[in-house]
C-alpha cells in the first residue's frame, strides 16, 4: 500500500510560496547590486567571501568547495573564469602533490571590498532593517533549523 500524499494546507503553501518567492528574487535583486558595483556574480562573491574569511586568503579547492557547497566539476570551470579575470589563482599544494590551493588575489580583494558595501548595505535594506529584533532572532532560528536538516539529509 502507497502513502498517501499529504497536500499542503492552504496555510502551509501561501508559507511555501513565500519562501520559493524570496528564494527566487533575492539573489537576482543582490547579483544586481553586486554587478553594478563591483562587476561581479554571486558565485563570484560567494568564492571570494569564503577566501577572504580564510586565513592568508586560501583555501585548499576541496575545501572551498565543500565551504560554497557545489561539485567539483562547477568549482574548477568557475575558478577557470575568475582565474581569467585575474580574481583568484592557484598554487600547487606542498602537503598534497594532487591537491591545488586557490588564493584570492589583489585584483579579486579590491572586487570584494568594492563591492561589499552595496552588497551589505542591500541585505540590511530588504532584509536586516524591516525585522525588529525579536523577528530577526526568529528567522534566523527558522533558517539556522532549516539548514540543519539540510545538512543532516543525505543526498
């Protein structure tokens, strides 16, 4: 015998639809901003955000990728393109004789301090300013949950 599908309830799908809706709309209203002030992508940014948190502005590529959480194969052609555009570089690794350290470089610093300012400045504009304190613990309660099971659910 099947399970039976339980449908949304009409409150649990205007939830839904509101969360998909945010979900589709705030990364293209942030890589908007990110493109005019700093010429950069969202991946672009969220790889430099995790090399700048880095120490020395390194990461190991397993690493980093694991950090942003996309495959290898989408990690190395992203690189290849900001490698061309000279926003990062790679480094042989002297532990690892296979392994490829990635390192943000002046040009890609300068691109991340350009651009963080708008890129903040847009997230507490739509996001962080609106919710009152109390909203703001909730949702990141609500999120930080969310992302547990996340993590927790195997693919």
């Amino acid at each position: 015998m099947e399970d039976e599908t339980r449908w949304l309830t009409p409150s649990e799908q205007r939830a839904w639809r509101a969360f998909t809706g945010v979900h589709q709309k705030l990364p293209s209203a942030l890589a908007r901003k990110l493109q005019a002030t700093g010429n950069l992508s969202v991946a672009d940014y969220v790889v430099l955000v995790a090399l700048t948190d880095a120490p020395h502005g390194r990461q190991h590529f397993q690493e980093l990728a694991k950090a942003v959480d996309w495959e290898r194969s989408r990690m190395s052609h992203h690189l290849n393109r900001m490698n061309k555009r000279g926003l990062v570089k790679r480094e042989d690794c002297p532990k690892d004789a296979r392994g490829v350290h990635v390192i943000v470089t002046p040009t890609g610093r300068a691109a991340m301090e350009g651009a963080a300012p708008g890129h903040v400045a847009t997230v507490r504009r739509l996001i962080i300013d609106p919710l009152s304190p109390e909203e703001l613990d909730m949702l990141t309660d609500l999120c930080e949950g969310i992302l547990g099971r996340l993590e927790a659910d195997p693919r």
